[in-house]
C-alpha cells in the first residue's frame, strides 16, 4: 500500500482536528457551553466571533476546514499513487499539498472559516511566544497539550523536510538522504520542543500564581511532569546512536572489542526505562488527578493531595468569635484565610452537595455514567504504558507495517478523550 510518511503525517492532523471537531460537538450536546470553557471571549483579538449559535459555530467551521484540507490531501495522495513510478513526481505532489494546506491555513481574507484559522494561529503564536507575563489561557493549554502528542509527527517531518529540500534543491540530494537516514540530533529537538512551550506555560503560570500557595505548587509540579520528558528524550537518542553505531561496526567487520559497546547500550536502555516509566506513570497520575479531577472519596480526601495537599487553615478560625465581636460573630471561614488561587481551587474540589458518589471520581460531574470515567481511566493508562512493547521480544512495532504510523493515531485517540474529559471537569466545577 502506497501510503509515505508525508501523507501519513497529514492524515494525523486531519484525524486530530477531526477529533476536536467531535469533541465541540458532542460536549455542545451534552449542554456545555464551550466557549467560556476555554476562555474564548478574553482572547486579545475579535476573531473568535463567528455567525450562528456559539459552539455550533465554531464546530461548522472546524468540520468544514477539516472538509477541505481532507480532499486537498487526498488529491495529492492519488496523484502521488498515479505516478509511484517516479518518486521525484511523487514528492512533488507531496509538496503541493502540503504548499495547499499551509496556504488555506494562512489565507489573509475574512472568508472560509477566518474564525477558526484566526483562532488556531492565534493560539500557536501565543503558545510558542517566550513572554513570562502574558496571561495562559485554557484554549492555549488544550493546543499545547494537543501538540505534546503530536511530538513523534514533527520528528517524522523532519525526514519530509528534506525531502522536499532534495526536489527543490538536486545538487543537495546526496547530502540530505545521507543525513536524514536516521533521526539525530535535530529530530530530537522537534521531539521536545512541544514539551518545552508546555513547560513555559506551566513556568508562566508559576510566576503569576500568589506567592507559596496553593495553585502555584500545583503549577510548579506539572512544569516537573513536563521536564521529565526531557531525559526520555536524551536516553532514547543516546541508545539509539549507540545501536547505529554498533551495526555499523558489524556491518564494517571491526575487530574491536564489541562489550563495551553493548554494556554501554545495556546500561543507556536501563536509564530510559526507568525515565520513561517515572515520566509515564506521573503523567498518568496527573491527568487522572488533576486533569481530570478524579481520584475523590466520600471522606473528602483525593488523589491530587499526594502532590499538593491542602494548605493548613490559619488558627484563627477555631478560636470563636473575634476580638471585639458581638456575641452573634461569628469566626471567619476558612476560604478568607486562603489567596485567590487557593479560593479557585477550594471552590473547585468542594462538594455540590453532601451525598455520596461513586468511588474515585468527584462530587460534581456532567455526566451521570460513572462507566465513562472508569473506561477513561483504564484506556489512558494502557495507552501511556504502550512504550512496554519494546520490551517484549515477540511485539516488534518498528518492524510491522505502519508500527509507528498506528502508535500516533492511538496516541492521537488518547489526547481525543483526554480533551474531552479536561473541558468537562471545568464545566462540572462551574455547576
């Protein structure tokens, strides 16, 4: 089946973007209102007003320009099947739709979907922006979580990068197959980079949160879930260059000593196990947590106080009425005692109500099928653990057809549902 990386990649986005279209549509018809959700209306520019209903609105405009990108690209992929007897014509066609793509995403008139392009922009360029003062709004914090998905696709375009650079520019050729055989350097930097804008967000709201509360803790620990995908990064670069240049050294017939080598190589793979296990595992836990807002008992205690428990509550409010109070004062609550960020997030975790719920979810939820939160839970956590594969000696992904191509539409599903829920958790703490 003809189906290059180039495709692929545009095939990821597509489904991507498909899913958020789902998501608008399916949250809209449960009755949340999107929109306020992800902070829409205190974005600094106009361009989030579309005609009609709000979020049916915005869902038209993301399913039609899924619509049109969607032929584009299958356009080019026939054309590039009609001619696989040439692979120069191939990328060449390639190269026109993904030049098509970038052009409808661009276009400068108020006309086709401007709204949601204008969004979509918008949002990349605030979340790429190094500004440590500029307010993070939610809509920016689902983009770039959506991005930290998408971490395997940018180093895949790396090697359609140069193979556009090979059509545009022949004399360069030779040069660029033999650099982009492997996934180096720079493919790792295109890997972390979406873990990097993440990072400055969660550094960005760090510095705006009340000093020594508790919102700015929370802010702290989830820029350390991000950096911690940064030696995964390293480790699987690392082993990887290892592995080439072993081969290359049995392929040349070497006489030197080969158990340095494999040591080596033994000793980098048990790193990257445990960094990829401490990275997976608390990113796991904090979308169940704190993402999601689940992990609650009837006792009032949650998962989330393993991170960040609650702050102590002053003395003063178990000590009776005030100094200098009648008799009918009464002692102030504990919410005065907290700052803005702790009231926010009090206001969040506190019950709706005093009866119970089903166990290890939350008090206030939009959805009355406690199922959907347990399938949510376990699917997220077997598709962060799919990196156990490469452990088992019978499950060779990178030998299967289309292995990694597969792993990324998974991961893209993980993110679809991930999405989902992290709009409805701030929808059901607004109830």
């Amino acid at each position: 089946m003809y189906f290059p990386v180039a495709f692929q990649i545009l095939f990821l986005v597509l489904l991507a973007a498909l899913g958020w279209g789902a998501n608008l549509r399916l949250l809209s018809r449960a009755g949340i209102e999107v929109r306020p959700v992800l902070q829409l209306a205190q974005l600094p520019t106009s361009t989030h007003r579309d005609d009609g209903a709000p979020d049916d609105g915005l869902c038209r405009g993301v399913f039609r320009l899924v619509r049109t990108i969607g032929a584009v690209a299958a356009a080019g992929w026939l054309l590039s099947a009609m001619v696989s007897a040439t692979p120069g014509m191939q990328t060449f066609f390639a190269l026109l739709a993904y030049v098509a793509v970038v052009g409808i995403m661009v276009l400068p008139q108020r006309v086709f979907c401007h709204a949601v392009r204008m969004q979509f922009l918008g949002s990349l360029a605030r979340i790429v922006s190094p500004s440590m003062s500029s307010p993070v709004f939610l809509c920016d914090i689902v983009l770039a979580d959506i991005l930290t998905s998408c971490a395997r696709t940018f180093a895949d375009m790396r090697l359609v990068a140069c193979q556009f650079v090979s059509l545009v520019w022949p004399a360069s050729a030779g040069r660029e197959a033999d650099s982009c055989t492997h996934t180096g350097v720079v493919g790792a930097l295109l890997v972390a980079t979406p873990y990097a804008f993440r990072l400055r967000q969660c550094v960005n709201e760090y510095l705006q949160a009340p000093p020594a509360s508790a919102e700015a803790r929370r802010h702290l620990a989830n820029a350390a879930k991000y950096a911690s995908a940064f030696p995964v990064i390293c480790l699987s670069l690392m082993h990887r260059r290892i592995e080439i240049a072993a081969a290359e050294a049995a392929k040349a017939g070497s006489s030197l000593d080969v158990k340095h080598p494999d040591w080596t190589a033994r000793v980098v793979f048990g790193l990257w196990i445990i960094a990829v296990a401490l990275n997976s595992l608390y990113s796991y836990y904090w979308d169940v947590a704190f993402d999601w807002n689940l992990g609650h008992t009837n006792s009032g205690w949650k998962l989330a106080d393993l991170v960040v428990p609650p702050l102590p509550i002053s003395a003063a409010t178990t000590n009776g009425p005030l100094e200098g109070a009648g008799e009918e004062a009464e002692a102030p609550s504990a919410r005065e005692f907290l700052s803005p960020g702790d009231a926010l997030a009090s206001d969040m975790y506190a019950p709706s109500s005093k009866r119970s719920f089903p166990r290890l979810l939350r008090p206030r939820m939009c959805f009355t099928w406690p199922w959907l939160y347990y399938a949510a839970m376990a699917i997220d956590f077997l598709l962060r653990i799919t990196w156990t594969a490469k452990l088992s000696s019978y499950i060779r992904i990178d030998q299967m057809a289309f292995g990694g191509f597969w792993l990324n539409v998974l991961e893209v599903y993980r993110r679809w549902q991930w999405t989902f829920l992290r709009i409805e958790k701030e929808a059901a703490a607004a109830l």
